[in-house]
C-alpha cells in the first residue's frame, strides 16, 4: 500500500511539474528597435519642446539607422554625420534602451567631457530608463557587495550581468577592464587629434574594445568640421547613404538642397528688407523638383519624407560599414523650417558672408566645411577671354543687367549679358 501511494505521488508530481513547464512562454523573437522605441519610449516635458511617444512619422529617416544596431542585421559600424537638432541623438537613445530590454549588450558610451557625460546620463538615459518601461532592468544594489551602488551616473548594472559605462574620450583608463558590444561615440568631432597619453589614437583605442566581439556594434556620430575631421572621414570610408525623398507631385527620388551654385531646382524663396533686415518672405518659400519643376510647399514636407528612402551612393572600405548624411533640410516643420533655413541662409549675404556660410554649412546642412583656395595667375585668366567687341549682344546672351556703384561725382556702371549656366559677358 506505501509503494502504490509512493507510485502515485511521483506520478502526480510529474504531471504537476508537466503542467507548469506548459504554462512558460519563451519566445525568441526580438522587435525592431523602431518598433519597441513607438511602443515604448516616452518624451517628457522638459526634453523636447513636444512631449509624447516617438512617432516616427515625423522623422522617417531615423528608423533605418535604428534597426542597422539590432543584433539580427549584419552592419557592424554606423556612422552618422549631421547636422545640429536633427533627432539623430534621439534615436541612438532608443538604440541604448532596446539593448537594456533584452539584454543585448554591454555598452560603452563615450562624449567630449565627463560633465557632459554626467548631463547625458541624468536628462537622456535615466529619464528614458524611467518613463520607458526599463526600471526593472536595472540593478538598484550589486548583488555582490551591498554597498556598492550599481546604478551612478557614469555606470550602471543590468540584468542579464549587463553594464553601461559612460566616459569621456580623454578617460581611456576606464574602459580597458572590459570588452564592449555596443559602443557609442558621440560627438566624435570633439575627440582630441593626435596621439593620446603615449597610447595611439583616442579613436582606435576605444574601437579595440570590440575586438574580442564578434556581433559588435559601433556608432560613429557628431556634426562635422572640415573634410580633414574625424566624422567626415569616416563617413567617407562607408557607403555614404543620402535620403532620398519623393516628389509628390511626379514620384521621382531626389536629395533636398537649396536653389543656389547655379542649380535650376531646390529650396527657394523672395525676401525683402524690413528695417534693413533681410527677411525671408514666408508664403514665398518652397522647393523647386529637380524633376518635373514642380513646386512643391511645406506642408507637402512629410509626405516627401515618408515616401523617401536611404540610397547608397559609394562603395565602402568595408561591406559591414555603413554611413549616414542627415540635413536640416530633412527636419520635421515642427523642428526646423523651410523658412528657418532660408532666413540663415540669407544672413549668410547668401553665402558671401565667409564665417557666417561656415556656420551655415556645417550647423545647418550638416556638411564638412571645406576651404577652397587657389592662386591663379593673371596671365591664364587673360589667355581665357573672349575676343568680342563691347557694345553688342554677343550669340547665347539672354539677360542683359547693369550695376551702378554711386560715388560723390560721378556714377560708375558695368553692364553684363548673361546666358545659360550663368555664363557672362562684360558689354560696357
């Protein structure tokens, strides 16, 4: 009778034990890191001038840059050069946050100073660790010593043995205990130039921690300098990605630029001087299709937006390097305008205006600025004139202007033809 009563208690142990195996759930499946940032991450007031779930309608072209960090796609370096304000930042934040969900990596992440680093991790990181649904994923205390706090403002501990240490580029003692999956060099343009404390370059020194990984991932981002900048150079040695967005109106692809350096499309408008101010006039801005010649207002920007694409333009050094440009041009109206853009540009004197232009090119458009100077002798400027008579229209002259410089006795005039491609003749 004990044996049979033995029996059937191990039988319904097992059932029992049978039973509640069924009930777990595992599921490998792993969301794009776009999908969990709108279901997930929240914006409060106080971050951004517009509160609330990420809504990637309004900035389409960061959800690819997103999901080329999830571990399922190949890429292993990113880099991103942009302009100032574009929301680029924004979505390396959700980057971070995906890989604190599942438990994906640890991550290194490295900015200009560690005051800067301190305000990163108080207003970006921990926020979106509270108001994103990643409390539970941290460690408030070690497991191991219980004084020891896991959660500082330069590291943090996660399940999953995880852990986010946030330096500066001249703190590279910090980060040599340990390898990293995921590293982030933000501000990369700020990195010191030069060998660092004897030790090589600030950059390679921080790359070499994922050399022991082999799924790694390594963003690059920061708003350029010059074409001999870091950034830039990077940019160069990855597939050089320009976003193409869509004519609404003829459905062709196309890069936003603005109508200027003799281009014939782009973004363009008529201002007028208000108490000698040149002012952008607001109903006048729009973008002129490279296309069809079609113009196009802003609030058609979104659809152009949504219905773009990011189009590789070069062959990289590497197949697993991928490199993005992101304009202001490209900026959400609620962010940045047309007619913002437009009136910075007119007080560059519409490039003329040197220091301001360098501003402009490397703030706004998110380019590398790049000095052009060259000595020309008079003698090959003179072997290129033209043997035409003054006076009369020579053949290809369309336009006929004339400029007048105003002196206390006289008046001193040049009168130009111009044909197409701003090709000129000096007449009288």
């Amino acid at each position: 009778t004990r044996k049979i009563i033995l029996i059937q208690i191990e039988i319904d142990s097992r059932e029992r034990l049978a039973n509640y195996i069924n009930t777990w759930h595992t599921d490998a499946h792993i969301p794009l890191i776009s999908e969990w940032a709108a279901q997930n991450r929240y914006l409060p007031a106080g971050t951004t001038e517009y509160p609330g779930m990420v809504d990637h309608s309004l900035a389409p072209y960061l959800v690819e840059i997103q999901d080329a960090c999830h571990p399922d796609n190949d890429v292993k370096s990113i880099t991103i050069k942009k302009g100032t304000q574009t929301g680029a930042t924004t979505s390396i934040e959700n980057v971070i946050g995906h890989s604190i969900k599942y438990k994906l990596h640890n991550i290194l992440y490295i900015i200009s100073s560690l005051s800067m680093a301190k305000m990163r991790s108080s207003a970006a990181i921990d926020t979106m660790i509270d108001y994103s649904g990643l409390a539970d994923c941290m460690k408030p205390i070690s497991q191991r010593a219980k004084k020891k706090v896991a959660d500082g403002a330069f590291y943090k501990e996660m399940h999953g043995n995880r852990r986010l240490l946030m330096t500066s580029y001249n703190s590279i003692a910090d980060a040599k205990s340990f390898s990293y999956s995921l590293i982030v060099m933000d501000e990369l343009e700020e990195a010191p130039h030069g060998e660092l404390k004897g030790q090589g370059d600030v950059e390679a020194i921080f790359t070499g921690r994922v050399k022991t990984i082999r799924n790694y991932k390594l963003v690059k981002i920061s708003t350029p300098t010059n074409t001999q900048g870091r950034i830039h150079k990077n940019w160069l040695e990855g597939d050089q990605r320009k976003y193409f967005c869509q004519c609404p109106l003829c459905g062709e692809l196309q890069v936003l630029e603005l109508m200027s350096e003799g281009r014939q499309y782009g973004l363009f408008a008529r201002s007028e001087m208000v108490e000698k101010v040149e002012t952008i006039i607001p109903e006048t801005v729009g973008y002129t299709c490279k296309f069809c010649k079609g113009i196009i207002r802003e609030y058609q920007k979104g659809e152009m937006l949504n219905g773009g694409q990011w189009i590789p333009t070069a062959r990289p050094v590497n197949k697993d390097y991928r490199s993005y440009h992101i304009s202001n041009l490209m900026s959400p109206v609620v962010f940045y305008s047309w007619t913002q853009c437009l009136q910075e540009f007119a007080e560059t004197g519409w490039g003329t205006n040197i220091l301001k232009l360098k501003n402009f090119v490397i703030d706004v458009l998110g380019e590398a600025w790049e000095a052009r100077t060259e000595k020309r002798n008079y003698i090959d400027l003179y072997n290129k004139a033209e043997d035409y008579p003054l006076g009369i229209l020579p053949e290809g002259a369309l336009i006929v202007t004339m400029g007048t410089d105003v002196q206390k006795m006289y008046l001193q005039y040049t009168v130009v033809a111009w044909g197409r491609d701003m090709q000129s003749w000096v007449i009288d």
